[in-house]
C-alpha cells in the first residue's frame, strides 16, 4: 500500500520540487516574490519556466494550460502543447517565461457585465506565483489572474489577492505601534468546510432538473427523512467511504489539505473538511476540490450534488468560511494573547472585524447571494439574511467594560487607568460555539457560515479583507498621530463596540423575534440576491473598493449586472426545465393514475352493486386527481406567461424582481400540484425517481 504522506503534493511544483529543479539563486528570488510579494525579473521568469517544464514533463505532462477563475465563479482552461517544430522536420518540448507569465484567452465570451464589447476579444491572463502549479490528467495547470485588455478584473482572483494586499499593508501599521518590526506580511488565512450530496447517477441520469440544474424542481417528501438525525456523524456508508477514500487520495497529491469528513444532517449529505491556508491557495485549492469531487463521483456510478438546496424539506449544504489573520512570524491576530498588551492587539483586530461588518453587512450579503442560495438562506438549517456577529458573553461582557471605562475583574466599580495593561486576561474558547450565527467568533477565526455550497469563496474574502483593511487604515491614522498610545486604543475600542454593538447578537439566530430585533436595530435585511445588488451602488461600498484599487466603479456596476443576469438565467431555465417535466413526465403519470382510476370505478358500476362508503371514497379520489391535473393545466399557462412576462422587460433588475415574484410564484404553485400528485400516484405509474429513490439509495 501507497503510503499517503509520500503521495502528498506529488502533482504540485511545491517547494520540495522548487528546491530540487531550481538553481539556488532563482529558488530564493522566487520565495521573495512568494513570501514577501517582490516583482519577477524576466531573466528568474526564464528559468522558472523551463525548470517548471521539465518537472511537468517527467511526470507525464503535454500540454499547459493558465487556469484562472472568470465571474462565472466556476475554473477555465485554455490547453496548449509543450510541442513546437523544430524547423528540420522534428519537433521540441517549448515552454518560456513569457508564457509562463502571461496568457491571451479570448476575453469575448466570459460574462462582464458591460466591461467588454463582444468584438473585443482580447483579455490576458497573469501567472499567480504564490499558488502553486500543479499537473491535472497531462496538463501543467498555472493559477493565474485574468483582466481585459484595459486593465479591469474580469475574475475572481485579482481582487482577491489586491484586497489581501491592502489588508496586509494596514494591518504591518498596527502591528508596528505594538513593536512588531519583523512582521513583513499578515496573510488572511481560510479554511473551507465543503457540505454536499451524492446520489445514485442512474437516478440522476433520470431527473433532468437535477442534470441541469443541480437541484429538484418538484418532489414529493420521503416518508423518513432526516427527523430521526440518525445520519448526522452516522457510520458512513461503505459506498460512500470508498468515494471519500478516493477523493482524500487525489486531493492529496495536488497538496490539498483534506482533513476531515463526516455525514452532514440530511440523508445523503456529506462534509469534506481542508486544513486552513492562504486565502487566495484556499479559494483555488476549493474549486478544484468541487471539480475532483464531481469527477470521482462520476467514475464510480455517483452523482455529487453542490446546488445549496437540491431537496426540498430537507437541511441545504453550505460551506463555512473560517477567516483569520496569521503574521508571517507565525502569530494568529485574532487569538488572545498571553500578556495583556497582546490582549489589547487582540482586541483591536477584533474591533476592527466588527466596525468592518457592521459598515458593510449589505456588501457581505451580496458576496453570498446566488438564486440557489436565495432557496436556502433563512431555513432552519442556515442562518438568515440578516447579518449579524456572534462573540459569546465574555467578550461582549470585556469589550462592554472597555467602553465604559471600568475593569471586568477585581471590582466591577473600580474606574479603569486608560492603560492597555489593565486588560484582563481571558480564556481562548471563553464561548460556546453559535451554529445559527451568520458570523461567529470560534476562539481565534471568524467563521462566515452564509456561503452556498457551490460558491467560489473568494467573492465574501474580498468583501472581508477590504471593509477590515479600510478600518485599521482609520485606527492607525489615529493612533499613529496620539499624543497618549494606550488611552487612544481604549478610545478606539470602546468606542467602536458602542457605536456597532448593534451588529452583535448572542442568540438563537432562527428565531422569528430575531428578525423583529434586527430591524429595530436597523439592520440591513436583504431577503433575496435582486435586492443585495443594490449594496454595490453604495457610495461608501464602491469608495472603499476603490479605495485600494481592490474593485473600482466600472468593475462593481460589471459585477452587478452579471449578477442579475445569471440571476434571470438561472431562474428561466428553472422555469423552462419545469415545464418540459410537467408537460412530458408528471401530466402523462398524473392522467394515466385518473385513468386507472376511473377505469376500476366503472368496473365497479358495472356490477350493480349497492355504492358504499369506499366508493364514495374512490369517486371523491378521482375527483381530486381531476382537480389537480386541472391545476397543472393552468400551472403551465401561469409559468409560460410568467416566463413571457420577464424576457419582454428591458431593464434588468425589473426583469430579476419578475423572475424572483412572478417566475418562482408560478413554479411554487406547480410544484405544489405535482408533489400532490407524485404522492397518490401508483409508483409503477411515476416515471421519475422519487425523493426516497435518490436519499436512500447509495
């Protein structure tokens, strides 16, 4: 047996393989460029190049690609070969710095929102040195930025990495008042939680709005579903385990951390689980993990669903983003220290998360809203859409303290001395952990707990890492420019906890009173993706982007509109997809169960015998499936017209506002007819699988 640890990053151009390809000099010119975020000199590109090739080559590799992320949110390859002629007839193994660091895909046909005409194709993709290259099937895959030929962001990973960036500049500010002088970069680190479905891809194969759409359109519920929660942390499966063995293997060897699996609450939902790590290495490292996961589970007769909600009634997958904020030396910043200076850091870091969530919950609610994630936000298994912050009552009762200026320990009346040595010691995990909370406070990260499962996860670290950078830019100016050090810091601190206490609640989350408490409190409450869109034409939302050249105007309306377009997309193509089943699967089914059962009743005529109690029972059925295949009848009128209504609308947010009131009314008002429907009739008569059918049967 293969031993995993000798496996682990063996398709990854890591630093073992650095070491071993790279002379000494351009090995630690580019760490430098790594670690410290130094510019490349073509020459050490030259040589990185070659060095990458003839690694890539030995284990097997043909062609490169530069894989980069456009704001589809998904991963794109454009392959070319290692091949080039040679001009005698043969043919050599080419590949150069310039290629290496720069790519030219056509830009034309990626979404962007109005930043790109469709005649102007060109757009350029730049290599990301600080994430790894790696080798997937014969291709050399190079992680790379890609923008438009003017210059803007056409993905999701150049702002990621000028948003950590920025962070990381503000944050050496702070740290350098507290005597931290070796501190040379502050990294953002991410750890993602991936929930997920798999079920039988026979089944899946047979239930088009699962194939394209990723979720159920309609479904009647199993009788057992997870009410027992006998599946949550149950024994997994031995089908299951080997798609996990098999996943844990190739993850491994592309150098992904994954750490930890379990089964999640509802029949058939699983979690995968990857250790923390840069956040821009994170956010790739996801989204070849779901690619992985997919693709294991194809070849061995499953189907992985990541659709945040593809079962009615049942809990929705997710994926948790742990965010913290390590120190090159090695110090996590949101982790109470052992001293009550490091104290007082900790909670200047902590006060800036605050102020930075509480400023821009609007802009944090877009960076999860989907029209799949809008199914699942609000239900009993994840938070609302309100945003809010969960820190336990210790620190609540702490930063209170600090606030009004008195000491939390010995004696609760005793005045504070404005000293940050006066700042008590308290316990790392002095909370219990907060399930239902958007955001919560774990000890030493924030967990954002809002994502939907199939999300590129750098849209809410951006959003994160920005609104946080801005704030300790305001604190240091402050405390770079104070007269008195430790009184400006308790200033600081206090008053940020009195003016954005509002954004922090201790309670149960699913609460109906929370969302009466939220609104007095003013919080933003945007209960579907048409309406978060409008946080990006916020003028302080579109000021702090721009601010650090994270996002600017141009790039925020792009966004805004390649939101509401998927958003429209996503939902007529529900729609469409809807009507097609009704029309070929659920009405035959439905009318062939009427005619049987009128078939048996005038059979039962025909004996003349005395009408009973069951007759009249079966006469009331038959009347009922008439009802409901009448309804189905109007349901496709009521959806064709509401499908009309939306495409006839110029303008795009009128046309998402349709989609999201009129399209998912009518679909909602189907649905209920079919699931009526599924339930009563034969199951040698329904054609489609049903919920117990695709839950119970891996």
């Amino acid at each position: 047996m293969i031993n995993a640890a000798d496996t682990y990053g063996s398709l990854v151009f890591n630093d073992s393989a650095m070491k071993k390809y790279l002379p000494e000099e351009t090995y630690i010119a580019l760490k430098a460029t790594i670690s410290e975020g130094k510019d490349m000199d073509p020459g050490t590109a030259e040589v990185v190049a070659q060095a990458m090739k003839t690694w890539a080559i030995g284990l097997g590799a043909t062609h490169y690609t530069h894989w980069f992320q456009p704001l589809t949110g998904a991963t794109a390859e454009k392959h070319s070969s290692f091949l080039s002629p040679d001009g005698n007839g043969g043919a050599i193994m080419d590949f150069s710095g310039s290629e290496l660091i720069k790519g030219e895909p056509d830009a034309s046909s990626f979404p962007s929102g109005g930043l790109r005409a469709t005649f102007e194709a060109r757009g350029y993709t730049a290599w990301d040195p600080t994430s790894y290259a790696f080798i997937k099937e014969d291709t050399l895959c190079i992680p790379t930025a890609f923008c438009s030929y003017s210059g803007e962001a056409l993905d999701k990973k150049t702002p990621l990495l000028k948003s950590m960036e920025a962070l990381s500049d503000q944050a050496i500010r702070i740290l350098k008042l507290f005597g931290h002088k070796d501190v040379k970069r502050v990294i953002p680190s991410v750890g993602l939680e991936q929930e997920y479905f798999l079920i039988d891809l026979d089944l899946f194969n047979k239930r088009p709005d699962l194939k394209l759409c990723g979720r159920t359109l309609f479904g009647a519920p199993s009788p057992k579903g997870q009410e027992l929660d006998d599946h949550y942390f149950g024994a997994i499966k031995p089908r299951v385990k080997e798609f996990m063995k098999a996943v844990d293997q190739r993850l491994w060897r592309f150098g992904i951390p994954a750490k930890m699996e379990h089964n999640e609450v509802a029949p058939a939902q699983h979690e995968l689980v990857s250790v923390h790590t840069t956040a821009n290495v994170s956010v790739d490292q996801n989204q070849l993990m779901m690619e992985e996961m997919k693709k294991v589970a194809t070849s061995m007769g499953l189907a992985c669903l990541l659709h945040e909600k593809p079962f009615a009634g049942l809990n929705g997958s997710g994926k948790h983003n742990n965010w913290s904020l390590q120190t090159d030396t090695g110090f996590n910043l949101l982790e109470s220290g052992d001293s009550p200076s490091e104290n007082a850091q900790f909670l200047l870091f902590l006060s800036a998360v605050i102020r930075a969530v509480d400023k821009y919950q609007g802009l944090l609610r877009l960076s999860v809203s989907s029209a799949g994630n809008d199914c699942r936000l609000g239900g009993a298994e994840a938070p609302p859409s309100v945003i809010s912050i969960f820190l336990g009552d210790e620190l609540v009762s702490i930063l209170d303290s600090v606030a009004k200026g008195i000491k939390t320990r010995d004696n609760a009346k005793q005045k504070m001395i404005i000293n940050v040595h006066v700042i008590p010691d308290f316990p790392k995990d002095s909370t219990d952990r907060n399930r239902t909370s958007p955001m919560a406070f774990t000890g030493n990260k924030f967990e954002f707990r809002m994502l939907g499962s199939s999300f590129n996860a750098a849209g809410p670290n951006i959003v994160l890492n920005s609104a946080v950078a801005e704030v300790l830019s305001d604190f240091a100016d402050q405390l770079e420019n104070a007269e008195d050090f430790d009184r400006t810091l308790n200033e600081i601190v206090g008053r940020t906890y009195t003016k954005h206490k509002k954004i922090i609640f201790n309670g149960n989350n699913y609460d109906k009173v929370w969302h009466e408490e939220a609104e007095k409190r003013g919080l933003v409450n945007y209960p579907s993706t048409v309406e978060a869109t409008e946080s990006l034409r916020d003028s302080r939302s579109v000021k702090m982007l721009d601010r650090f050249g994270v996002l600017g105007s141009r790039e925020l309306e792009s966004r805004r509109e390649v939101i509401l377009e998927g958003y429209c997309k996503t939902v007529t193509m529900e729609a469409r997809i809807l009507l097609e089943m009704v029309r070929k699967n659920i009405l035959p089914d439905s009318e062939k169960a009427l005619m049987q059962l009128s078939y048996v009743q005038k059979e039962y005529m025909k004996t003349g015998v005395e009408p009973n109690r069951f007759d009249s029972y079966r006469l009331e059925e038959i009347k009922d499936f008439d009802k409901h295949i009448g309804n189905l009848r109007k349901g496709i009128s009521d959806l064709e017209n509401a499908v009309s209504d939306s495409i006839g609308l110029e303008d795009l947010k009128q046309r998402a506002q349709c989609c999201r009131t009129e399209i998912l009314s009518a679909m909602d008002a189907l649905r209920r007819d079919c699931d009526w429907l599924e339930e009563r009739c034969p199951s040698e008569l329904w054609t489609l699988p049903t919920y117990r059918d695709l839950l119970f049967s891996v």
